[in-house]
C-alpha cells in the first residue's frame, strides 16, 4: 500500500538530530519559554521576513490569540474564505466576532479579492485569508482592500510555510500571521504547535503576554490571557527541521510538477501563475466521480485524502448559528460546495519518490 502520508518516513533523516537535541534539553531540565524556543522564534522570523514570531500551543492557538490581539469589538464582522479548514472560522467564533463568508476564486480555490469588496459593510474590522494548500493568496488585491477600507489584514498561514510571491513570503504581508506546525505540515513539529509572526512589535509584546497567563513578569497577571506556549522540545526537533524547510518545499514542488505534467486532462489540475512559488502542502485534484476515483486508487493500493470533505457552514457545530442561516441557503455558496465536492488530494510527502508518483500517475490515467 503507498500511504497518503508516512510520518516516521518524513522525519527519519531528522532521527540522529531529534535525539541529540532531545537529549541536552532533557539534561538542562528547561522544557517552557527557554532558548530554545527563543532561537526558533528569531530564526522563523527571519525566514518569513518579518522582525517577530511568538510560539503557541497550535495553530488554531495562533489564530484566536492573533484576532484576539487586534481588540475589535464584539459582532465585528471578519471577512472569511467559505472554503478553508473549520479552524479559520473557529478562530473568529472564539473571539465573539461575526465571520462573513466568502466565495473562492474558481481557479486558485483561495478567496476572491472581488468578492471581499462586494462582502463589505460598516461593520467589518478585518480580513482573515487563507492560504489553501501552499498556495498565496493575491495579496497585493487584498492588501490595497485592507489598507482603503482600513481593514486589519491577518494571514491564515498554516499550509504555506514557505511560499511566496516575487521573493516575499507567506506570513509577511498582513498585520499578523498564524502558522501551525502540526505534524504534517511542511514544516511539522512531533506534536502539536503553532506561531504568530508579525513585524508590529506592539502586536508582538501583546501576544506574548497573551500566551502566558496575560503576564510579563511571573505571577503578576496585566490581563485576561491564556496557557498557550510551544514547548522547548517543539521549538527545538522545529529549528532543525527549519534548516531544511527550503529542500522540503524543493522536493514537493518536484513531485507536484510530475502530477502537472503527466496527468491527462480528465483531472482539473492546481493552477500555476507567474511569480509564485507554491509549496504544495496539499496536491488536490478535482473530478466529477470523486468518490469512485478515490475508491478505485485504493483499489490499486493507493491512500488518498479529502481536504475537506464537509464544507464549514455545513458543519454540525456551525450550520444552525444565526451568523450562518443565509449559508443554508440553496446556492448560497456553489464554489464551495463544488470544490468539497470533487477534491481529491493525492501523495505528495517528503517521503514519497519520483517513483511513488509515477505509480500514482500510471494509476490515474488508467481510470
């Protein structure tokens, strides 16, 4: 069987390292808000080209602590992508803010800068994108929005690690940035944890007392916060794993080049545009039998996943909520529910080989 995903593969060549790293912390006994976790967030910083990162317990610990740092006032409404993880909108819910939902570009599958402008209203604070798959958003559209309308701007970062647009990379362009690290994510912790970035220094201060019982000084509390911290060891199998993210993403862009150009057309493909560097956490395809595409690649002993199968306003936890009745709405959303639809995404891992793929390709243009 090849697996959609093989964690202990993806992390073998980091097994001597983990160990090495693991064992001096677990010597120096520091396991909470230590150098090691300082190092990572410098070292992340950098590497997103902003000047701070804060290290939290997981990403949707970074979104909720990001909107909850920006103070809007209860009911603001947020402007939301409909097709994302329910995390995004879980985020905005926490914070006893109104998410508005908006319609994907039918190509890239991230939200349309056009259908933000017409989504505005008195009411909207901010804009939280989402950069579905690996793949940036159109910023500079989004961003000029932002700015016009004086709109904070939040990047939902937590598949992009490392993709960019002309040199500038995700988690760079916004107010403010959630990253998760989870383990299967390009750049993956061994458990849960998640990162802020930012280049607003006030923002910065403001979230790292947020993360830590509202407290700047041990046991003086200055307001309301959270238990929210990534851990030493996180921070540390991380840093090691950052060395290599640009070899990681390297290595899944060649795997998702072979699935680009040696599909047939029966699968509609991720688009490609000039000037950005996807980093395909996700290789989605999109096929009209989705679900006897996917059962026949099993057959062929081949994992796949479904990223995502129930759309967010849909969900049992969402859909009866006054902020999501005009959701039910038969129509409401067709990009949406087309995409959650027909996605299907296909093998893309660190672990995975040229060769791996080609047997995923052989067995879909057989189909």
């Amino acid at each position: 069987m090849l697996p959609y995903d093989s964690l202990s593969l993806s992390n073998a060549p980091f097994f001597a390292a983990f160990q090495s790293r693991f064992a001096s912390i677990l010597e120096k006994g520091w396991f909470i808000l230590g150098e090691q976790l300082h190092n990572f967030e410098k070292n992340f910083a950098a590497y997103c080209g902003v000047t701070h990162c804060v290290g939290v317990g997981s990403g949707l610990d970074a979104l909720i602590l990001a909107l909850k740092a920006l103070d809007l006032p209860a009911g603001s409404e947020v402007i939301v992508p409909a097709h994302t993880y329910v995390a995004t909108i879980l985020a905005v819910l926490h914070n006893q803010l109104t998410p508005i939902l908006v319609e994907p570009d039918a190509q890239t599958y991230n939200i349309s800068p056009q259908k933000i402008e017409a989504a505005l209203t008195k009411r909207t604070k901010a804009i939280l994108v989402v950069h579905l798959y690996g793949k940036l958003c159109e910023m500079d559209k989004i961003s000029e929005i932002a700015t016009k309308n004086g709109l904070f701007l939040i990047e939902d970062a937590a598949q992009a690690h490392g993709a960019s647009r002309c040199g500038q990379k995700a988690g760079s362009f916004g107010n403010l940035a959630a990253f998760s690290f989870y383990p299967t994510k390009n750049l993956g912790a061994l458990g849960d944890g998640g990162g802020i970035t930012t280049s607003d220094p006030i923002l910065a201060e403001k979230i790292q007392i947020l993360r830590n019982y509202g407290s700047k000084i041990k046991y003086h509390n200055e307001i309301i916060g959270y238990n929210s911290r990534l851990d030493e060891l996180q921070a540390a199998f991380l840093s090691l794993k950052l060395e290599k993210l640009d070899a990681i993403n390297a290595h899944k862009r060649a795997l998702a080049n072979l699935y680009l150009t040696q599909l047939k057309s029966d699968f509609i493909l991720p688009s490609v545009e000039k000037d950005y560097q996807d980093v395909y956490h996700i290789f989605n395809i999109r096929h009209p039998k989705r679900d006897s595409l996917r059962q026949y690649l099993l057959k062929n002993q081949i994992q796949t996943e479904i990223h995502y199968p129930i759309p967010p306003h849909q969900q049992e936890a969402l859909r009866h909520l006054a902020a999501f009745q005009p959701y039910q709405k038969k129509g409401a959303l067709p990009i949406t529910e087309l995409i959650h639809q027909t996605t299907l995404s296909l093998p893309i891992s660190y672990a995975h080989t040229p060769t791996d793929i080609a047997r995923v390709i052989d067995v879909l243009n057989a189909f």
